[in-house]
C-alpha cells in the first residue's frame, strides 16, 4: 500500500514511525516548512521532518497546497494518504488523489471537540474520557466518517502535554490498524452521529488564571495550557509563569465539618486556610493561592526575566515585598 504521510509536530512521529514499521510503503512525507524557534530564532526542521530524514524517506515542505504541490502528489500513485497535525487544509483537488483518501488521526472521540485542540478542550471541560479517532478527510471541519476509535480515562491531574504524549503511541496503533483494514477491504467508515463540540486553538489570553474560579477549574485550565501557550498570572503588574497546581482536596481528603461549621479533628492545617482569590501565603512548605473556593498549592512557577523556580523558593524571597496577590 502506497501511503504519502503528512504530519508536523512531536505527537505525529510516532504514528509515522508505527507505519514504516507496519511496512507499509511511505513514498513521501508532507510536513510544514522550517521554522524560526527559541530566542535566536535558529531556523529548525518539523520534528515530522527529521523523523523521515531518519528514516530515509523523501521529504515535502509546504504549508500550502499549491498547484505544483498537487501535481507532484498525483505523480506519487498513492493508494490513502495518512495524516496526523498536519496543520493546513487539503483542498478538494488534493482529497481526490489517493485511491483511498485521507485517513486522519485526531486526538478525541469524535464528533467531540472538533478542531485544533481537541485535547486542550477535553483537559478544561474536565471530561472523564479522551480518545483518538480515524476518520475520512473530506471538506468539513472533522466531520468526516469515522473508521476506528480508541478510548481511555483522563487522569484530572494530567496536562494537555502528557494527555497528547500518551495518545500519540496508542493512536499511532490506531492508525496501523485502520490503514490495515482499508487495505484488506475489511473497514468501512460509518458517519459520525452525537452532539458536535468545537475545540479551536487557545491563546495567550485563553491561558491567564481567574483566581476568582473555582480552584477545581483553576486546576483544569493550568493543565490545560500546559506546556502550551504556558499558564500565567500577573504580581504586580508582571507577569508569572505558572507550572500545575495541586488541590488540597484531591491530595489531602475532603474536609469535613462538625455540626456547628467547625473544621473536624484530622484535617490538615492546609485545608484550614482561607485566603481571599489570588493571594498568597506560606504554609509550612506549602506555598498556598487563594481562588473562588478552597487554595491550591503551587509547584513550580517563573517570574519575569527568571527560570523556572520552586515556588517555595520564590514566596521566601519575594516576603519582603509584603503581601502577594496575583492579579
């Protein structure tokens, strides 16, 4: 089966990996052009790209269908394309050129959380499941029949990074198992049925913490934009990098209370805090931030102009400014 791979970021390498390894016949992989990264924008291959050069296969850069591009794919004789965060449109002449189509792995269980960030998305609602799914490209944004899915829980303490990590390797599996089957003529793909959900790319923006949510959501929304584009907060008026936090709740027990609304013997003196949103207090060796409801206790976090730092380190250097709040 002759497969053209397109693919870009770290989380596509495995799947490109599983199918050189499943010996399907890679003609060709389709990835993003080279781009400045880090602070010397040193001018740096897709991580797609350098997984091929690897492995000896002839590479494409485009971020964009162009004509040329298109006739060069029709030359290829390709049977299915496969395509896993290419990050660009396949216009309809493009569609047309594998015998098969193109199979996309996508990081949710669709029709849920159709977009580019469908795992961000699932970390923030809190869902219970995350999964990846194949499914025919066509036009429509995700809206393609459905070839396969897989399913597992969502750890809540997990970021988007380690979520997509995991599903990279088991939807890689996926991937092999579906092209198998096309191959086979032993799948089908069925349309997608269920209430649709958008998951569009977060920002920056999408990424500051409202000390004022809850701390279950403060929780959520830090994981969320882990490891990218990065959660933060501001301390007088700068701007501070924020690692996971923790909920003293989901580590420590649930408090409880006596009848009069005392706090009951055995509960942690953290559990006892009560800080008003956004601020911060020492606690032991716990660095604790007030939010809507109960703390949480930070990890690690990074000040402006600085590395990333203990947040214990960090609170007994910055007590002599007097009181912390985040804004």
């Amino acid at each position: 089966m002759r497969i053209l791979f397109a693919g870009t970021p770290e989380v596509a390498v495995p799947s490109l990996r599983a199918l050189v390894e499943a010996g399907f016949d890679v003609v060709a992989v389709l990835t993003r052009v080279d781009a400045p990264l880090g602070r010397r924008r040193v001018l740096t291959q897709s991580p797609v790209a350098a997984a091929a050069d690897e492995l000896g296969l002839p590479v494409l850069k485009a971020n964009r269908f162009t004509p040329d591009l298109i006739t060069r794919l029709g030359t290829l004789r390709l049977d299915a394309a496969a395509i896993v965060a290419y990050g660009g449109i396949v216009p309809p002449a493009g569609l047309e050129i594998p015998r098969h189509g193109w199979i996309n792995l996508h990081f949710s269980v669709l029709p849920a959380w159709r977009g580019a960030a469908p795992v961000q998305h699932a970390v923030l609602a809190g869902d219970d499941v995350i999964g990846a799914s194949t499914f025919l490209l066509e036009e429509g944004l995700d809206t393609g029949p459905v070839f396969g899915v897989m399913t597992e829980s969502l750890d809540p303490s997990a970021t988007s990074g380690e979520v997509l990590e995991r599903l990279s390797h088991s939807g890689a599996v996926l991937l092999v198992q579906t092209l198998s089957g096309i191959d086979a003529g032993q799948v089908t793909a069925t349309p997608q049925t269920g209430e649709p959900s958008l998951a569009p790319k977060l920002t920056i923006d999408d990424a500051r913490i409202d000390w004022l949510q809850p701390a279950g959501a403060v929780r959520r929304r830090i994981n969320a934009v882990t490891p990218e584009p990065g959660a933060w907060t501001t301390l007088d008026g700068q701007r501070v990098k924020l690692a996971p936090v923790a909920l003293l709740s989901a580590d420590l027990g649930l408090a409880e209370t006596t009848a009069d609304g005392e706090v009951a013997e055995g509960v942690s003196d953290l559990q006892r805090v009560v800080l008003s949103p956004g601020t911060v207090r020492v606690q032991g060796r716990a660095v604790l931030v007030g939010t809507g409801t109960e703390p949480v206790e930070l990890g690690q976090l990074q000040p402006a102009g600085k590395k990333m730092m203990g947040a214990l380190d960090w609170a007994r250097g910055a007590a002599a400014r007097g009181e912390l709040v985040f804004e």
